[in-house]
C-alpha cells in the first residue's frame, strides 16, 4: 500500500522496535513539539487577523480616516472640494459634516456626547453605522424633522427608547430677554444604533441642515470626512491630498483622533 515519503520516515523512527527506547522518546517528544508549535502559530495568526478585521470593520467603520476642515470659517463649496479630492484614487468616500459636543439629559440624568450632523445619504459612504442598527431607520434622519440616532449604551444610560424626546444642552451662551441662558433644543430619538465598541456610549447623529439652525451656521459645513482605500496609509496619504487644496488644512486622521 502507497504511503507518503514523509509518513514513512515518521513512523520508522517512532514505531520501530529498538533495545535503547529513549530514542523513540526524544522522536515522540520532538513531534509533539512541532504539532504544539504549529498549533500555536495558527491560533495565534487567527487572533491576530480576527483583531485586524474587527479592527477595520467596526471601530475604525465609525470614525473617519481623515477630515478636512477650515480655517476657523464654514467650507461653503464643499461639493466642488469632494469632486476633487474623490479624483484622487486612494479616495473611496466623502461625506460633509457639523460637530458639536454637549451633553444630552433626559428625566434627570445627563450625559456628555458628541454630536455629528450629517447628510444621511452621503454617510453612508464613510460609516458602518445605517448597517449596524439596532432599532429605527437611519433614513429617517430628515430635515427639519429634528431626530436624533443614539448609540445602544448612551440610549440605556439616559433611559430613553424609540419616540422619548432628548434635551441637547450645547456649550454656548444664547442672549435672551431671560438674560444669559445655555443653547437648548428638544430631540426626538428616531434610531438607537451598536457597533460593539466605545463609541455606543458617547456617539449621537442628527441631520446636517438641524445641526446648522443649532449652530448658527448660515451656509457650508463645517467639515468633510475622507474614506480611504486603505486605512492604515491614512497618515501620508491625507497629507498628499490637503497639499492640493489651498486655503484648507487637512487637520487630522484617525491615527491622531483614535490612536489607542
């Protein structure tokens, strides 16, 4: 019967009858080793690429890998910055925004957030997050309509489900006949999202066009994000882009905002 070359040997030097059986010990002990061994290798090469994969599809899906904004001012021609930097090939993506931080209560408790303004369909070029949720639609994020989208653990931390209404408490003063009194406005969650990382607690999304009324910005946005083809040259590459935008500053990539 047919065995492999290699089967052979294997089993001449570990089966073989011999008068000093330490021989066959030191063969049998070396085997085990090298199975071990391999076995750790293989373990260890499939964490390592489960990590990687997780690491591009979930955590890094949500924040940008690079943005550009301007110098202090709104970027008004925002469409004609996304067609050229979109003829750049490493570009795979572009989406405007309007950033604010704040906290959001609701029935006493209180909670810091960040809050993205964005175009609902141009995100989903540069997020996972219509993908990932949990309850609602992610097209209902409409005009005017003043919804938000919630991460799942900042939705439990303030006790809030589909339909309950949020206050945004933004850090800016607002002059009134009441005096000097914090910028308000009422949300209501129209979506809670989970993308199973630490942006489920801190995370909110309304529309660009509310996020402009709350900010006070009159035209443009405050911002565009970039997806690249390949993340983890994110660094150089957005240099390479911002040097052919005059008059804007390519502020940041993912390596700086979520390096850890």
């Amino acid at each position: 019967m047919f065995k492999p070359f290699s089967l052979f040997v294997g089993l001449r030097y570990t089966a073989a009858k011999r008068n000093n059986h330490f021989i066959s010990f030191i063969s049998l002990v070396s085997m085990l080793g090298l199975m071990l061994g391999v076995a750790a290798l293989i373990l260890v090469l499939s964490v390592m690429n489960g990590f990687d994969r997780e690491l591009k599809d979930r955590i890094l899906g949500m924040v940008p890998h690079a943005s550009i904004t301007g110098y202090d001012q709104p970027i008004e021609d925002w469409k004609s910055i996304s067609s050229t930097v979109l003829d750049d090939p490493r570009v795979i993506g572009t989406a405007p925004f309007i950033h604010a931080q704040g906290m959001l209560t609701n029935a006493g408790q209180v909670r810091g957030v960040m809050v993205q303004g964005v175009d609902p369909e141009a995100e989903k070029a540069v997020s996972i997050v219509a993908d990932h949720m949990l309850n609602g639609s992610w097209d209902t994020l409409k005009e005017a309509n003043f919804g938000i989208v919630l991460g799942d653990l900042l939705a439990r931390y303030l006790g809030v489900r589909m339909g309950d209404k949020v206050t945004l408490v933004l850090p800016e003063a607002s002059i009134s006949v009441a005096g000097v009194t914090p910028r308000l406005k009422r949300f209501t969650v129209v979506g809670i999202f989970s993308v199973g990382a630490e942006l489920d607690s801190s995370l909110a999304y309304i529309n660009i066009d509310d996020a402009a009324k709350i900010k006070r910005i009159p035209e443009g946005v405050e911002g565009m994000r970039l997806t690249l083809d390949d993340l983890f040259k994110a660094p150089s590459a957005v240099r390479e882009i911002g040097s052919k935008l005059p008059g804007y500053d390519l502020i940041s990539d993912w390596t700086r905002t979520h390096g850890n």
